[in-house]
C-alpha cells in the first residue's frame, strides 16, 4: 500500500505545479533605440513600460507574488560586451543596491542581436515592487555578492559589474528608479528606455526540468517495485 500511497502523492504535487499559470512579460513599446555600455536596469514587472500576457497571449494581471524562471535580453545589432550573468537586487535607492534576491544559473556570451536566455530557480518576486537586474560577470557565484547590506554588497557588485550593449525600448513615463543604468554607480541611468527584455514567471513554483524528470524515474521504479511484488 505503501508505494501506491507514495505515488498518489507525488502525481499530486507533478499536477499542482502542471497547472501553474506561466505568464511572459515584456516591453509595452516595440525596440525603437539602442546602446552601449550599460549595467543592468530596474522596473516593476507592472511597470507603464511593460504589459503582460498569458502562454495563450491574453493580456494578464499579475498576482501580487510570481515566480520567476527566465529573463531573455535582446542585445544590440552593434558594439560589444561580455559574458555574463544577471543578479537580482531589491530596489532601495539610486546609487546603491539592496538585499541579493536571485542570481542566474547561466551565463551568456555577449553576440550581436543575441536573444540571450538566463535561468533563475523560482525566485520569488512581488510584481508590485522595483527591482535591480544587474549585469554581473560569468564566473560570479552567490556568495560573491551576498554581503552584508549597504556599504558591502555594494562594492562587491561593482567588483563583478560588467557592461553590455543591448537593444532598447522607449518606456514613456517610467517611475522613479526605473530605467537602464548607464554606470556601475547605480546613479545615471536612461530614465525614459528598458532594455528589450522578457520575463517569464508564474503564479506557482514550477520545478526544474531535472527535478521533474527525476520524480517521473522515481514514479517509474515505485511502480515497477509493485509490479514485481
């Protein structure tokens, strides 16, 4: 009985996080500019400057809590920049960063009109609040930057703060803290553009491909166990 028990429960949670919600969001406006020599940018994932929408692609309001799986950044058709990955700060004020929410679990090499895909672990974030996403280069891990807040983490960012050129969007009347960093200071910024970027959150954890595919080896041999018994 066991086994029959264990495997109702874990075709449960499978199901639970099968019927997540993914949502995509990305640049109310179409890539209308360009530029060289920026750090990352911040916004709200409810943010004038971008609008929401469901796989289906009906337009979608956020729930107040989403997870976020991957981030996707167009780069500019000219320039230069680096391999890298993207960490995620609180928003706290201009010239800082805040407390370390999440960092990419892969980095990307710079390539001209790239469409480059970086992949988070479910981070948690409030769709309502401002955050930081902050170019940070290839070989940065966690404990690089998660510092004691303020004055340290701040200058551990900047030992790893790298620079990209990416593709832009004109985002209107941005709110304040919003924009794309134009230094690794965190206090001059292209008030008016977001880079071409695209979330992809949901409104539940989904797990890693991995992880999915382990619990369905997992499912497989419980099964098989009761077979043979």
């Amino acid at each position: 009985m066991k086994p029959i028990f264990s495997v109702m429960c874990a075709l449960l949670a499978l199901g639970v996080a099968q019927g997540a919600t993914i949502f995509t969001t990305t640049n109310a406006n179409a890539a209308n500019n360009a530029g060289n020599g920026y750090y990352g940018f911040a916004t709200k994932l409810t943010s004038p400057g971008v609008m929401s929408t469901t796989t289906g692609g009906e337009e979608a309001t956020l729930p107040n809590t989403v997870y976020l799986n991957n981030l996707t950044l167009t780069m500019r058709n000219s320039g230069s920049g680096n391999s890298f990955k993207v960490a995620i700060y609180a928003y706290t004020a201009d010239g800082t960063v805040g407390e370390l929410i999440g960092l990419s679990s892969n980095a990307n090499d710079w390539s001209a009109s790239a469409e480059l895909n970086f992949n988070f672990d479910n981070v948690a974030l409030d769709s309502t609040t401002t955050y930081q996403y902050l170019f940070v280069s290839e070989n940065t891990v966690w404990d690089d930057l998660n510092k004691t807040a303020g004055t340290e983490n701040m200058n551990a960012y900047k030992s790893h703060a790298v620079s990209e050129s990416l593709s832009m969007s004109q985002g209107g009347s941005l709110p304040s803290g919003s924009g794309t960093y134009k230094n690794n200071t965190l206090n001059s910024w292209e008030g008016q553009y977001l880079p071409v970027v695209a979330f992809s959150t949901s409104d539940k954890a989904v797990p890693e491909p991995a992880a999915a595919t382990m619990g369905l080896f997992g499912l497989s041999a419980l099964l098989f166990r009761r077979r043979r018994s």
